[in-house]
C-alpha cells in the first residue's frame, strides 16, 4: 500500500493549524481574565536560544503554505511577519487555513519522487517530495505548531493535550 501525499499532509496541516488556533484564543481569553499583557505570551522563549511564541505561529503557518505549495508545484502564498497581538497571530491561522483547502489531491499525490530543493542550515540540499513531507516538511511543521502549546502552557495558560493534538474524529 502507498501513502497518499496529499492525505498525510492537507488534512494534517489543516487539523493542526485548527488545533493552534483553539490554543491561541484560549491564551488571549486567560490574558485577558488575568490581566496579563499580551505581548509577555507572545515574548515569550522556553529556552533563551529558542524562537518566542510569535515566531513559532510564523514557522508552523509558513511551513503548512510551502510545504502544500511545493508539493502542488505552485507557488507559496507569502504572508508578512508582522503581528502583534494574539488576534492576529489566530488570524495568521485562519488565513493559512484558506490555502491547503485550495489544494486538489493529484497534483500532491504525484509529488512523491519530484525532486525539492531546500536550504538546511544553509546548505542545498535534494529531497524526493516523499522524503521531503515525511523526513523534513512534517517534523517542523509539528514542532513549530507544538510550541505554542508548550510556551503557553509553561505561562499557565489552562489547556489540556486535546487543545493541542485535537479530539479523534
């Protein structure tokens, strides 16, 4: 049996994305009980040599718009980097959302053996599109969309693994 390109990466970013922004809300919801300034969650490292809450959403969004757009063969949708509140950040979410559900399935289901050139660290490297969802796209998609997660939830934000992972269909 052969895995569907398209279905091991749309639905997952789409679920994902979805999930983030259920997290997000939920953040600026308990901000705004607690009183709690916005711009400290989104500040926020759970490491010093770690991206911040922002720069996480960013990655997790542009992985979900490239990763569909090279398996399309399209171009990537590109969305400036520049919120500054929790809103905007779940608006980010939402408009990232919009694009894989442009995505038809045959052109990603065909991208199994194209080749994908990517930087890593700087570096070209050559990746078959398999290789590039499974072994690259994917792992950085779930630990930029991951984080969010971890870094509220060390603030003390109340969420739960289900806010994160989702509830099974």
């Amino acid at each position: 049996m052969t895995i569907s390109m398209y279905l091991a990466s749309v639905p997952v970013f789409i679920r994902m994305l979805s999930n983030l922004k259920i997290v997000l809300e939920k953040a600026a919801s308990q901000a705004q009980a607690k009183k709690i300034e916005q711009s400290v969650l989104l500040n926020t490292r759970l490491y010093p040599d770690m991206f911040p809450l922002t720069r996480q959403v960013h990655i997790a969004t542009d992985f979900a718009r490239s990763t569909g757009a090279r398996l399309a063969g399209l171009e990537t949708p590109v969305f400036e980097d520049n919120e500054k509140t929790i809103a905007e950040l779940t608006a980010r979410a939402n408009r990232t959302v919009e694009f894989p559900r442009t995505l038809k399935a045959s052109p990603i289901d065909g991208s199994g053996s194209r080749v994908i050139l990517r930087p890593v660290r700087g570096e070209p490297k050559k990746l078959t599109g398999i290789n590039y969802l499974l072994q690259f796209a994917l792992p950085n998609f779930y630990f930029h969309v991951t984080a969010p997660y971890a870094i509220l939830r060390h603030c003390g934000v109340e969420l739960g693994k289900s806010d994160c992972i989702g509830a099974l269909d």
